[in-house]
C-alpha cells in the first residue's frame, strides 16, 4: 500500500503531473534531487537533528484523561503538535524542503499561503537557513490576515499581494507557478500541503510522517499496543497524512479523516472536498474538488482558515475510494464547542482547524468500550484563531 505513489506520481486515478510543458523539467529536476536526498543519511541526520534542537520534537502524545472521562468511552490521545515551534505541524515539512532547497543549491524560497500559515513556518525556515523568500498571497487574504502579514516582514520575507481571480489561495497558487516557470534555475517552489504535481504529494506526506512514526511508537511505548482508530483534520491533508501513513499497513488501525462542513453540508458554504466534491484537475493534480456545473472552482469556506481550500491531497481521495479511511464532516458550530471543551476540560486551547478532529474523536469515543484507543492529531494551537472565536460567540474583545 505505502508503495505509492506509482512512477507516474498516481494513486489509483489521482495524483499525477498535470502541469505545463514548461514546468516539466522543474518537476522532473525535483523528483530527481528528492530520490536522492531522501536516501541520504546526513540529510536525515541533518534533519532529526533540526527536529530536537528547533522544533521541539519529538512532540509529546498526551493521554487527556479529563476529556475522555466528560466523553464516556474510548481512551483519547492527543499527538501534540501544537507544541512545535510557531506553533503547528507545517514547520515539519518547511524545514524538510528548506533543507532539500539548500542541497539543490537554491537560495531563493516561493510560496503561497491563504491564511499566512504555511507562509509563516516558510519565513520561519528562510531565517533561520539565510535564504530568501517571497510569498505569494491573495489580496482579500493579506487584508483579513494582516498579523501573519507583518510576521512573515518581521522574519525577512517579501509578500505580494496577489489581484486576480477570487483574490484568494487558489489565484496565488497560480501566481507562485508562473514565478517558478520564469525563475526555475535559481528558485525552489515549498508548497505547504499533499497538494500540487507529483512529487509534492510524496515529499510533503514524507516530512510529515515524522508524526505518524512518533505516535506509532509512543503508543506502543504506553499501551503496549496499536491504537484502534486515528482521527485528523483535513485541509490540503498533510497533518493527516502524516499521522496516517505509517500505520497504513496495520489494517485493524481505522484511520477517520475530517472535512469542513462549515455552514453544514447542504447550504453550500463548506470545505468539503470528499464529502460533496467531484473528481477534477485543479494546480497540477487529479482529485476531489469543489466545482460548479461547468467545472468551475467554487469558493470554500471553514471559520477555520487552515481548512478553508477547494480541493484536497490525492492520497487521501485515494485512501477514500479504497475504503482504507473514512471522511467525515464537523460544522464551525461543532468546531467552537470541541474547542471550548477541551480548553475546560484540559486547559489547553487548540486551533480551530484542530477543533474539528477533536468534535469527531468525541463523537467517535462515545460508542467504543473504555479500553479502546483513539489517537487525535492535535495540529496547531488556537492563539491564532481567538478574534474569530471571539466573534462567532459574540464576545467584543
Ligand atoms: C494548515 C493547517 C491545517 C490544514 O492543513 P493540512 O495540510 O490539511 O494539515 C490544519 N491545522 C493547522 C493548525 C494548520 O495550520
């Protein structure tokens, strides 16, 4: 199973290379440096080595005995990726290719980001490894997330505004693609989720799966045994894949990811890629998208701004179809109460994008028997997201 993806980038139908002549050679330049390194001791070494001393990994998997007691049930742990430095999992895979740039002789770092998350843990990455960096986001988005706007300046990163389209994500993903096409000799393309052409599906789930391997073993240290489900949200799906994919093998592990339902499924304001999208060709990769009757890209919506894409990571579209794991939906709604809960219950606040996996591990451990195991990936804290929560509880701050 985890010998996917096959030669051509694809799970099952997904995945692939759908990119302009143009970019071939970028994309097959990448693959080629990523066999490579992937292989090579120091490069591993030079990355663990950044885990301990910068990150703050391994992160800790916490038994939350309260929550699992106010839930009735299965035992619940939380892989805590809110503990990593910047606070959320997506620095794991930016100094995963920080460091892959750096061996391809790359000074020059793009990316795009919608809410500035991914842009964030970049600039972070730039800083710390004297490159530079350029980061591509929607007009609409530089205005409703103008803190991640002045951190990525504070670390030394260039942000362009991006006016076309929808103003969003979706239009600076096109951006930065063009940047690259025009640029490919002396600048490397960090894309911040399993998304885009293959290999980015591959390299982003590989950084990434440092999680899975972590919690594989802390459970095994602890309980003895497998956890019987795993449950993670899914935006673009790296912090699920990355908890998943090294028990993919072990069959008895039920692996849950969660969409956005947003508004709820039927009213058509979700990020509900699986659930209610169709299958397409969207930056570079086939898979589940949400799309109107002409094809068009629809606008996607989540309060949390992580969750919030139209489309998602072709490894999971595939673990979908397969029945390998299963997707579910959890409403804003349902989302502002997990948060809530688990701030009374285990006095620590998550993000909201996080929120979402905790409302459907509660819902998933009510029914199981009170030796049973669910492993929560915890992907981020929830400082980032106190004037949304703010708002939607109609509290003035
Ligand atoms: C970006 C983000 C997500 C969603 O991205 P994935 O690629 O699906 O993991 C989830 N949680 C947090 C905290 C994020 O910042």
């Amino acid at each position: 199973m985890s010998a996917l993806p096959d030669r051509k980038g694809r799970f099952g139908e997904f995945g692939g290379q759908f990119v302009p002549e143009t970019l071939m050679p970028a994309v097959g330049e990448l693959e080629r440096e990523y066999k490579r390194w992937s292989r090579d001791a120091e490069f591993k070494k030079e990355l663990d080595g950044l885990h301990r001393e910068y990150t703050g990994r391994p992160t800790l998997l916490y038994h939350a005995r309260r929550l699992s007691e106010h839930v009735g049930g299965a035992k619940i742990y939380l892989k805590r990726e809110d503990l990593c430095h910047t606070g959320a999992h997506k620095i794991n895979n930016a100094l995963g290719q920080g460091l892959l740039a750096k061996r391809m002789g790359k000074k020059r770092i793009i990316a795009e980001t919608g809410a500035g998350q991914h842009g964030v843990a970049t600039a972070t990455m730039t800083a710390l490894m004297d490159m530079t960096c350029d980061v591509y986001m929607g007009v609409d988005d530089v205005q409703r997330q103008s803190l991640n706007v002045f951190r990525m300046k504070l670390l030394g990163a260039n942000v362009s505004a991006v006016e076309s389209g929808s103003r969003t994500l979706k239009d600076a993903i096109n951006e930065a693609m063009r940047d690259w096409v025009t640029n490919i000799a002396t600048t490397y393309y960090l894309v911040g989720s399993t998304m885009g052409p293959h290999p980015y599906p591959l390299i982003v789930r590989d950084f990434q799966s440092v999680i899975g391997k972590e919690a594989r073993k802390q459970i095994l240290k602890v309980e003895d045994r497998l956890p019987d489900v795993l449950i993670a949200c899914v935006g673009g799906g790296s912090n699920a894949m990355g908890l998943f994919h090294p028990f993919l093998r072990d069959t008895n592990v039920r692996m849950i990811g969660v969409e956005a339902a947003g508004g709820g499924l039927d009213g058509g304001r979700h990020s509900a890629s699986i659930s209610k999208g169709e299958v397409g060709v969207l930056h570079g990769k086939k898979t589940y998208l949400l799309q109107d009757e002409l094809g068009q890209i629809r606008e996607a919506h989540s309060i949390a701004p992580g969750l919030d894409y139209p489309g998602v990571g072709p490894e999971h579209a595939w673990l979908h179809d397969t029945g390998r794991a299963e997707y579910r939906a959890i409403t804003d709604e349902q989302a502002i109460e997990a948060l809530q809960l688990l701030a009374r219950t285990e006095g620590i606040v998550c993000a909201l994008e996080s929120s979402h996996a905790v409302a459907e591990a509660a819902r998933v451990a009510r029914d199981m028997s009170k030796d049973s195991i669910i492993v929560v990936n915890l992907s981020g804290r929830g400082d980032k997201d106190m004037p949304s929560v703010a708002d939607y509880l109609g509290v003035e701050l």
